[in-house]
C-alpha cells in the first residue's frame, strides 16, 4: 500500500500524458475540457508526488 501510495503521484502524471497523446492522435485537440482535465492530472501528480515523499521515507 505505501509503494502505491508513493507512487500516486506519477500515475497521475502518466495517466494525464496519456490523455493528451491520445488526444492528439485522434485530432480531438479543440476541446477545451478533455485537455483541461489532463492539465490538472499533471499539475495535481507533480504536487502530490513531491508532497507524499517528503511526507513518507522509507
């Protein structure tokens, strides 16, 4: 459970990256809140990455 929680951070970031490369690859880049909604994912992964591990060491 702690090595998920670890890593919550990067599956944010990796789920946001995705959304975006599968965005542009079906040519969906006009919607404003599928791009928006992967922005925040990234955002929000970076922060709690970098708050969750300088709260948890091993």
């Amino acid at each position: 459970m702690k090595g998920l929680l670890k890593n919550l951070g990067l599956i944010l970031v990796v789920i946001g990256a995705v959304i975006l490369v599968a965005c542009s690859f079906t040519g969906n880049v006009n919607n404003n809140a599928i791009l928006g909604t992967s922005a925040v994912l990234v955002v929000v992964g970076l922060i709690s990455y970098i708050a969750i591990n300088k709260r948890i060491a091993d």
